[in-house]
C-alpha cells in the first residue's frame, strides 16, 4: 500500500484544482501553450466537448471544433502542463455521455441548445 501513497502524493501535487466542472455538449475555450521557435504562446482552441474519459490526472476531454470546412477533433489532458487555462463558454443540453453522432452531421444539425440552469464559470 505503500507505493500508491506515494503516487497518490505525486499525483495530488500534480493535479490543477483551478478546473471549472466541465460537461459533454458543452463549448469551451482551451488554452494551449505552443513552442515556435525559442518562444512560447498560447493559442486558444475553441468547440464543444464530445467526450470525457478517465478520472483524476489522467483526465481527457475531446474537443471538437469545424475549421474550414473540416471537423478538427483534440484531445487534451486536462491536467498537461501544455493547458494553460479552460473557459467554459456556454452550457450544453445533451443526453449522451459522448456525442459522437456529431461527426456524422453537418452545418445547422450540429448545433446544441443551451442549458442555462449550470451557469458558465
């Protein structure tokens, strides 16, 4: 029992405890530091979360976003280093744990209603 203390510990000094409470359908602004050069930025990445997997340090959401035309899917540990910060924008009304069917939809269908009783941190 020793050793997952141990990890337990680690872990904890790792995890970001400044997260918003962030749900599938819902659109969010990531924050991602990138490397160019000698120099560091950070480059927002903006869609709707389509998915949500693990728990803990190891937590991941999918974000999807439609970039010229093309669906563009990221998946973030949302613990990274790299995530320098995630906004929730607005709140989505899904009844699904993972909103996969939108891949398969284009334009107007992809649009999800709002929910209003989970305020946007």
């Amino acid at each position: 029992m020793h050793a997952q203390e141990i990890i337990r510990s680690i872990e904890a000094e790792q995890t970001k405890d400044n997260l918003p409470t962030i749900y599938v359908g819902d659109t969010v602004k990531v924050g991602v530091r990138i490397r160019e050069g000698g120099k560091e930025r950070v480059q927002p990445y903006e869609g709707t979360v389509i998915a949500m997997r693990n728990g803990g340090i190891n937590e991941t959401i999918t974000v999807r976003k439609i970039f010229q035309g093309v669906g563009v899917e990221r998946v973030f540990l949302i613990h990274s280093p790299r995530i320098e910060s995630v906004k929730v924008l607005r709140r989505g009304k899904v009844r699904r744990a993972k909103l996969y069917y939108l891949r398969d939809r284009i334009g107007k269908a992809t649009r999800i209603k709002q929910r209003f009783d989970r305020k946007p941190e």
